[in-house]
C-alpha cells in the first residue's frame, strides 16, 4: 500500500509545524496514523522535540533542505514507514526553502510512483508579516517568499486571529493575484478556522498536480545567503523551582534587542528541565509561548535548544545568542554548564533532482 506525503512549505516563523502538529491531532482523532518528517540546514533541532512531544514518530533530515538531501528525505520516509506504518507523512521543509514542486514533489511522483502519492503542496504564509509592497519590491527575500506562494497549490494564511478582516481580504487578494489557481485557507491556531478544510485536503485522495515554477537561483541562494542561522544546546542546572517561563522570555527579549525586528526571521526555544517543558517563539516582534509540560516552574537538569534565523553574519548571531543566555542566566543567579553551537550561512542550493 502506498503512503500518502503531504509537504508543508512557507517561510520561517509561518506556523508550519504548528499546523503540522495541529493536522496530525486531528487525524489521529480519525484513527489514521501520522508521522513527521523534520528539516533543517543544521542540527538540534526544536522542532524534532517539539513534535516527538507531542508524541508523534519523528524523522529529520539534517545538513541541508529536502530538495539538496533527497536520497536523506527519502530513508526518512522509509524508516518512518517500517517504524510506524503511517497512513501519511507529514514533511516540513527549510523555511527558506522553495522550488519544492521541482525537486521534491516531481521526483516522488516520477520515480517512486508504486511507494508513495503525494499529497497538493501546502504553503503557509504569515498574515502579519507579508506586505504588498514588499512582495512587489523583489528583494531577494521578497523573490523567494512570492516564489513559494506561487508554487502553493494550498495557501494557508496562518495566525488570522491577529489581523482584521479588512486584512485578510487583501491579503487573499494578493495571494491570488500572485497564483490565481490555488486554494486559499485562512487559518488560525488559536481559534482553529481553516484547520478542518486544510485536514480534509490532506486526507483525500487529491494528489499534486501542479507543474513547477520557473525560479532564478542566483537570487534564490542570495535570499538564503543573508541569513544567519544558529543552532545551539546549553545545559543548566536549576537548584530549586524556577519559573522557566520567565528565563526563556528573557533570553527572547535580550536577543531580540540586539536586532531590528524585521530581521527576526524566526528564533525558537525549547526548554526541557526535569519536571516541565516549554517552546517559546519569536517572529519579529512577536511573542509566544507554547506550552508542552507541566506548569512554568521548572528544576534540576535543564536543556535549552535554540534555534535562530536572523539576518545576520553568522559570527555576530553566535555572539549575540550567547550573550543573550548568558546574561539572562545571570540575572536569574544562573549559568550554564556546557555549550554545544554552531553558526553558518545556509550554502547554495544544489538539488539533487530539478525536473520540469
Ligand atoms: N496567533 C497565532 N500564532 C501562531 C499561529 N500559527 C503559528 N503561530 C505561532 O507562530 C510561532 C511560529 O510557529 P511555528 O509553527 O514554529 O513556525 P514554523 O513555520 O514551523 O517555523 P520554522 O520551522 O522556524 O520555519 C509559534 O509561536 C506559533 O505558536 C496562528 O495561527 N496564530
Ligand atoms: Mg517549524
């Protein structure tokens, strides 16, 4: 029997794992079972333990985006296949990645045609963040970001319930102007409008059929290229009850001091001590907390992984991620035990397969 892929695409901080875990809870209501594949162009990563927290067969692809690393993507879904006999696969891909139709989507659909069905591709575009105005000026980033609302054959327009009405209309607008052809979902979280439509579509037998979309790579990798990008893991010791939702906002403040908000791509926490847990995010100037575990107080053994994407040289968001743990841990008469980082660029993309 074939497993069905559904690919969740759509820049940093969007709400893609968000909804992948949010589609996957509703799907195991309906008895089907559901498994996760994760991505990044580094290691350590929130989103692998957030999802395994949630209690769902977890698979990564590390060191580089689906499209660069398919012979990875595709043992990922094999194994997920034999660990869990999943009905679907949930794979979200790189923030900052795009092309998907060419070098994911089409390879499945041509060369393992008896082993899996691939679900139409989702793009998830954050309703606070795209401006008219900036997806016309094409900046390298804007390129990118168009380019995945263009190669969506399902758009979702996360977190409505931060924008008004009037905004959600334009933003439909632009998206359609920009792809006439997809389905459109404005969806939310918090309230979970759009969610049973876009479970609905993931669980049909709709599969992808849409061609892909030309793309300059030059000004693809240059997009990538202005990122800085930071993965690192800190352990601390918590002597006695400490409210860990407290420590992590710090950290989240003094770090986003350092930058000016829009260049906040996407920075995540995820800290797990003995007795709680937690993921707190920041998206420009935004905010969240998502709870995992127990209550905001947290003790003993503490591991903090952070995640973040910023425009940035890699070298100074080190600097600036490290100063911000350390004198937030300081402040609250803390320090850590052991670091284990890294910082970088993300590379050119070079796909393994780009078909027409
Ligand atoms: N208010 C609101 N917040 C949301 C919604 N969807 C996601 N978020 C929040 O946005 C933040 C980023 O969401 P993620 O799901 O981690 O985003 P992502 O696209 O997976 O990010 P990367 O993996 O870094 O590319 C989290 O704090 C979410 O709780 C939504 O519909 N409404
Ligand atoms: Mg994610």
């Amino acid at each position: 029997m074939k497993t069905r892929i559904a690919i969740i695409g759509g820049f940093l901080g969007a709400g893609k794992t968000t909804l992948a875990t949010r589609i996957g809870s509703e799907l195991k209501k309906q008895d089907k079972a559901v498994a996760i594949i994760t991505n990044d162009q580094g290691e350590v990563l929130v989103d692998t333990q957030f999802s395994k927290s949630l209690g769902f067969d977890v698979s990564e692809v590390l060191r580089g985006c689906f499209c660069c690393k398919f012979p990875d993507f595709l043992r990922s879904a094999r194994t997920l296949v034999s660990s869990s006999r999943p009905d679907i696969i949930l794979a979200e891909p790189v923030g900052s990645c795009t092309d998907l139709l060419a070098t994911v989507v089409a390879p499945l659909k041509a060369i393992y045609p008896n082993e899996f069905e691939v679900a139409p591709l989702i793009i998830v575009v954050d309703s606070t963040r795209l401006l008219s105005d900036a997806v016309a000026s094409e900046t390298p980033g804007d390129y990118l970001r168009k380019h995945q609302i263009e190669e969506g054959e399902i758009v979702v327009i996360s977190k409505t319930d931060m924008i008004p009405h009037e905004r959600l209309e334009e933003m439909r607008e632009i998206i359609h102007r920009i792809n006439p052809t997809a389905t459109i979902v404005p969806y939310s979280s918090i309230s979970g409008t759009g969610l049973a439509e876009i479970v609905q579509s993931v669980s049909s037998d709709r599969t992808s059929s849409n061609r892909p979309i030309e793309i300059d790579y030059d000004v693809y990798a240059a997009a990538e290229a202005e990122l800085g990008w930071y993965n690192g893991r800190y352990e601390v010791v918590l002597p006695n009850k400490r409210d860990t939702y407290d420590i992590a906002m710090r950290i989240l403040r003094e770090l986003s001091s350092k930058y000016e908000t829009d260049d906040v791509a996407h920075v995540k926490l995820m800290l797990v001590s003995e007795s709680n847990a937690l993921k707190v995010s920041l998206v420009c100037q935004n905010v969240n907390i998502d709870g995992v575990k127990g209550s905001r107080y947290g003790s003993g053994k503490c591991y903090l992984t952070i995640n973040a994407r910023v425009i940035s040289s890699p070298d100074r968001l080190r600097i600036a991620v490290r100063e911000a743990v350390a004198s937030s841990l300081t402040h609250f008469d803390l320090r850590e035990e052991s670091i284990e980082d890294d910082s970088f660029s993300p590379s050119r993309p070079r796909p393994t397969y780009k078909m027409g």
